[in-house]
C-alpha cells in the first residue's frame, strides 16, 4: 500500500504509555480471561458478551507505565494515523456528495488495556469501535498477531481492520447502528446475532468504499493489496475462527459473518465504491 507523503490524522489520542489494566468487583479475573478469550475467538463486541457473562460490575483501570516503544510499533502507529487520514479525506468527500456532513471519529491506540465510553476491555478482544464516545480502539500489537498467529498480514489487510471500525463509526452518523442495536436489545441472542452479523457485513463494504475512494484519490493499491484484505476477511469469518478454535461450527452464533459472505461485501465495495450499493438490512439471508 502506497502511503509515501500522505499526512497522519491528528484525531488520535495514544495512551499506550499507559499500559496494562487493573480489574476489581465483579466475577474474578479468571472469568474475565475465559470471556476475553471467546469474544477473541468469536468476533464479538467485548461489551455484549461481557454483558451475557455478567462482568458488567467490573472495573477497567489503566496503569501508568513509562514504556518505550519498538520500531515496529512505531511504524504501525504512524501507518494507523495515515490510514485513519485517508478515511477522513474519503468519507467528508463521500458524504458531501451525499449531501450529508461527515464528522471524524478519534482512533484511540492503548496496550493492553482500555476505559472506553462503552466499558472496560482488553486487547485480546482485537479492534473495537464504541458509538458512545465515537472512538476506535486499537492495541497496535494485533497487527503482529494478525501476521504471526492468524495468517492475515500485511498493510493493506491492517487498513481494511481500521477502515472496517471506521465503517462502524459511519454506520453510526448515518444512524444505521442506533436503530440496528435497538432492534437487537428487544430480539433473542439468536436473532440479535442475524442482525449483528448484518452490521458487520455492511461494515466490511464501508472498508472496501473507503479503498475503491483512496486509490482514487492517492493511487494507494498496489499490488497484491486487495488479495491480503481478501484473505484477511476469510481469516476473520466466524465459520473460519470457530472451526479453528473449536473443530465445528454453529452458525446460530455468528456474529460477523462466514469468510465467504466477508469477502463478498467488501469486494462489492472495492469493486462499486458506491455507498448505495451496501444495504445489508433489506434482503434475504440468502443474498448475504
């Protein structure tokens, strides 16, 4: 991914130099690895399942900590902040075009452990995205797990994770996670997860939206590219994480989507870049 020149968002606030956490009430810190652990495995908002599991009373501190900050790291943060400046620029002209106004969220990079507007978490949970606060939470050190453990690396597969948060946040303005969330709380688990995993399918088309936008707007694909955010978006697909984590699968429990149906819709986006073309809400399970 070509990224050479382009700026860094400045809506980012890094607390990694306040590493760790520090929990307290609640059920124990054994319970919380064991949910940390599944929502990991699943894909799942760390809040709903905390919330399912009854953590809701524990308490998520950080700790100051004076760390430094490897080369690795470093290149991840300003390549997060570059990515996050290239969202910026597509969705104020996407929205503009729609005649909407497009107000940017704030990445926030942390290690280890978060307070957010939506709770407590921890990295293990992977990126998160709360619409309380309207930030996107990032622990950099799950780029180097998405390359060493789950075989999904690579910079453009790391700007489709940022851009798919991203997504959350314009799902968000345009008001399509409010209502989306509202239907869930009053629905069974079952049929709250159908329509969670419509939420993050149409997340993975605002991803591929935003990069059809910034190829065209900065030539940043090369490559390759597309076929890592492909092949990351398999690797994520709940079908993928439960069969690898658990030798079946049970479809009941999806939350995000199977590999096949995440590819598909960030495809279509990288493919149409049309903001129109991402209604996951109206058609039939079977067209997803």
């Amino acid at each position: 991914m070509r990224l050479d020149g382009r700026r860094e968002s400045s809506n980012v606030d890094d607390r990694r130099r306040a590493g760790g956490m520090k929990t307290a009430g609640g059920l124990g810190i054994g319970a919380i690895v064991v949910a940390l652990l599944l929502s990991f495995l699943m894909k799942k908002n760390p809040l709903e399942l905390i919330s399912t599991m009854g953590l809701g009373e524990q308490q998520v501190t950080e700790q100051t900590s004076e760390r430094e900050f490897t080369a690795e790291e470093q290149a991840f943060a300003t390549f997060s902040k570059q990515v996050l400046a290239g969202t910026e620029d597509v969705w104020t002209e996407v929205f503009k075009a729609n005649g909407l106004t497009y107000t940017p969220p704030t990445m926030v990079l942390f290690t280890g452990g978060v307070q957010t507007g939506c709770g407590g978490a921890t990295s293990q949970v992977g990126p998160f995205y709360c619409s309380a606060d309207q930030c996107l939470y990032i622990d950099l050190s799950f780029f180097t797990q998405m390359k060493n453990e789950m075989g999904a690396g690579g910079d453009f597969a790391y700007a489709y994770v940022i851009a798919h948060e991203v997504g959350h946040h314009v799902q968000n303005l345009l008001g399509t996670l409010g209502k989306a969330h509202n239907q869930m709380s009053q629905l069974s688990q079952e049929k709250a997860n159908k329509i969670s995993v419509r939420i993050e399918l149409q997340a993975d088309f605002y991803a591929g939206v935003w990069a059809y936008h910034d190829n065209k707007m900065f030539g940043s694909i090369e490559d390759g590219d597309i076929e890592e955010a492909l092949n990351c978006a398999s690797k994520i697909g709940d079908d993928y994480l439960q069969k690898q984590a658990r030798g079946y699968v049970q479809p009941e429990s999806f939350t995000h989507g199977t590999a096949k149906q995440r590819e598909r819709w960030l495809k279509l986006g990288l493919s149409t870049g049309d903001l129109r073309r991402g209604d996951t809400f109206s058609i039939s399970e079977s067209q997803l």
